[in-house]
C-alpha cells in the first residue's frame, strides 16, 4: 500500500487506534441551548467515522457550564449528558474509530458566553485582549471546584463508553491561561514561577487518575508557543512561554500520567498561526463577527477596524502568520521537540492534507500522528483518498477559514464555493450534517 506509514496502527499506553490520521477538535453550533446533545452531532461526527479516520477527537466539550466557548454546544457537566455520549460513542465505533472527549473550559476566552454567566473564570482578573471579554480571577476554592469538574467530566467519558479524553491546554482556553506567562499575573501558588503556573494542570491530571484509574486514555493538547504578541494592532503582549518551558510542562505531564501530547500553537484563537490561512475580508468576517459586540467590551473597536481598515487587518495578520505554502506542517518542529523530551506519543496538528507530507513527517519521527480539522470539513473521505494511493484530493482545502469564520451563527461546513459545482452543491453539503433526523413522523394509515 502507499504511504504505509499512515496505515500503521498507534499503540498508545491504553487505547490503539487503526491509523496515524485524527480528527481534531472542531464542531458546529448543533446541540441544544442547555448543552444537551442532538442527532446532528451524531451525524456530524459519524461522517468523519465514516471517511477513515482512526480517531476523532470531540469539539470543545465544557465542563461547567460558566466555562462554555458558545451555547449550543454539548456539555459533559451532568450524568444527564452520559447517555446522549454513549450514542455518539456507539456510531463512531460502528465505523472502527475510536472516540476521544475533549474535556474543556474557556476560562475568559469564549465568543457567546450565554445568558447564564455574565463573567468567566480565569487566572487573572483582565479582560481577554482580543475581544474584551470581562472574568474574575478564580479563587483557590474556585480552582478545587473546576480541578473536580474535569474529574467527573472523565469519569462520564468511561462511564458513556468512550475511549479516552484529551485536555484542552492549548490555544487560550482555562488550562492556558494558567501556564501562560503572558496571562497570569496570579501571586499565589498557582502563579509566578513555571512550577506554579504548572500546578493547575498537573492537579487537573492527577485527580482525573484518581477518578478513572490508570487504564483509561488521557492526552493534553498544548500550544508548545504561544506567539501571544503576535497581533500587534490589537495590543498584544508579550509573546509568553517559550518552547523549553512547554517542553518541560510536557515532562511533568508524561510523570503524572498523560498518555499522550497532541501538540498546537497560540495563545488566544482565532490566531494568525492557528488556523493559518485567516480570512479577514469584510464579506467572510464582519457578517458573523458582529454578533460578538454585545458580549465583548473591545468587539465593536474590532468590527470597525475590520470594516474601515480591513487591508491593515489582513496584512498585519498574515504577516504575523504563516505563509500559504508553509502551512501544512507548520507545527513539525515544535512536535519534534516535544517528542526528543517524552516518550509517550506525539500528535501533531496543522493543516495535513497531503499524504506524502504525513508519511515524510512520520518517517522522520517528527510525530507519531497527525491531526486535522478543516482539511477533513472539505473532504471528509480524506484518509480514505489516502488509501487509495491519492497524494491530495481533487479539491483540497484551501485554508479559507470560511468554514470557522460562519460558525458563530450558521452551521459548519466548507464556504469555499469555488470548491463546488455550485452553490447549491454547497449548501447542500453544509445542511447534510441534519440528516437524517432524529424525530420520524411514523406512516400514515389509511382506511
């Protein structure tokens, strides 16, 4: 077979895939408003199953209500959501895919923070600097109490039948914000040194053992850099930890019992580095970001620059960012400095799309696997044209960001229109995921 490195199974500590492609994290606004979930969710993750992808890893699934990025997005709060997960468990695995819940908390990062909570939790007192979403420094009591939700969220996970969870320790979300040097600003024991900023994360992981043995599945995903300076025009700054002191975090978690490191970039997100490849065109971005302003103290000063000064956006992005031709495998090095200073294995995301590129990245020993997002919202089959020998698919993503750019209030799936017959094609791909429903009307019986 071609690119037989991909086809490799991946023996992780507790858990095997059957190949070396995940999905990462990415999902649309389809659940219900109290984080329950629906049959869409179901479909949503069933056709990535179905395209041959050796393990999906869950959206950003909140553990506590006040640490949601959006409503309408299943949460993993209450033993009430354990049976709709069992659901989702048991349609990924009818394709012989593996299922990993992404336990997550947004800590002051979040887009539509709901009606419930007006502010968020967070290691710091300061509004985010992108949007200006206002939070509170958590107290000592409040971290016990989210360091016991991400337990009991791992517990529910076992519980629903499902085969691992990963933290969310990347791209500015809660765990982030604690081991930043450039967000927390704590004087505590939970800030200052690296040690401190650490400590966190390392009871999250510690206590989720307690909860769920050691036997079951648990990976981090983290921003090995943090480029937090990286959008000069917005005040950010400074850049934040370094790669040594990410590389060190990773050690500490390999010791308290992390299976695995799924490596990322970026403080806050959007980011120019993560997604790469940002549209910031008045058309793509100011249609949704708009409903950002009622939430955010600093979105209105963003929708305007965005509407009068669109080309110094985009250009200060893009140069912050990663050229267009650079951005499959942008996060290689990082992933490589990870995997010299562990041994647990090493995922690594960015834009993979190009079968020799993942096989020449495994060759190496750059990474153990690969994780992709929107290059799988574009061609959901994409391991599958893998396995036929295909290099890259017919029609690739083009790293438009359409896709995550309308996801604040339309349901996700590729915008890029010049990638269909049609534009009907395209709403037709992009409304497939509420299909088939959950409620069917039973036949009519005639006399």
């Amino acid at each position: 077979m071609a690119f037989d490195e991909i086809f490799q199974p991946l023996k992780f500590r507790n858990l095997t895939i059957k190949n070396r492609v995940l999905r990462s994290n990415v999902s649309g606004r389809f659940d219900n408003y109290d984080g329950s979930g629906n049959q869409a969710r179901i479909n949503w993750e069933t056709k990535f199953a179905k395209g041959g992808v050796g393990a999906i890893v869950s959206s950003f699934v909140p553990v506590h209500l006040r640490g949601r990025i959006v409503p309408n997005y299943a949460m993993i709060d209450d033993d009430r959501h354990i049976p709709f997960w069992r659901k989702v468990g048991e349609a990924v695995h009818a394709h012989d895919c593996k299922f990993i819940l992404q336990l997550s908390h947004s800590g002051r990062q979040r887009d539509l923070p709901g009606i419930e909570y007006k502010t968020a939790l967070s290691s710091t007192g300061k509004s985010d600097p992108t949007h200006g979403f206002r939070c509170e420094a958590a107290t000592k009591a409040q971290i016990s109490e989210i360091v016991n939700y991400f337990a009991e969220g791992a517990r529910r996970a076992r519980e629903a039948g499902l085969d691992g969870v990963e933290l969310h320790g990347a791209n500015g979300y809660l765990i982030t914000q604690f081991l930043s040097s450039a967000i927390n600003d704590r004087k505590d024991e939970y800030g200052g040194s690296l040690e401190n900023r650490a400590r966190f994360v390392l009871e999250v992981v510690r206590a989720i053992r307690a909860r769920v043995g050691d036997d079951f599945h648990l990976q981090m995903k983290i921003s090995v850099h943090e480029h937090n300076d990286a959008i000069a025009f917005l005040g950010m700054g400074p850049s934040g930890n370094t790669w040594e002191e990410s590389v060190q975090v990773c050690k500490w978690l390999e010791e308290a019992g992390v299976d695995a490191i799924h490596v990322s970039v970026g403080s806050f997100f959007p980011h120019p580095r993560n997604p790469a490849g940002i549209d910031l065109s008045v058309d793509e971005l100011t249609k949704t970001y708009d409903t950002l302003i009622s939430a955010g103290d600093l979105a209105f000063r963003n929708y305007l620059l965005f509407r009068s000064l669109p080309e110094l956006a985009r250009r200060q992005w893009v140069d912050a960012g990663v050229r267009p031709e650079n951005i499959e495998g942008a996060n290689l090095p990082d992933a490589r400095r990870v995997k010299a200073a562990v041994k647990i294995p090493v995922i690594c995301t960015g834009g993979f799309q190009t079968a020799s590129v993942i096989a020449g990245a495994l060759r190496r020993g750059d990474c153990d696997a690969v994780s992709a997002a929107r290059p799988l919202i574009a061609n959901n089959d994409l391991v599958e044209t893998f396995r036929r020998g295909q290099d890259k698919p017919e029609q690739p993503c083009t790293y438009c960001n359409k896709c995550l750019v309308n996801v604040v209030e339309n349901p996700l799936g590729c915008y890029e229109e010049k990638r269909f017959k049609s534009r009907e094609e395209m709403i037709e791909q992009i409304m497939s995921v509420f299909r088939p429903e959950a409620f069917v009307e039973p036949e009519t019986v005639h006399a």
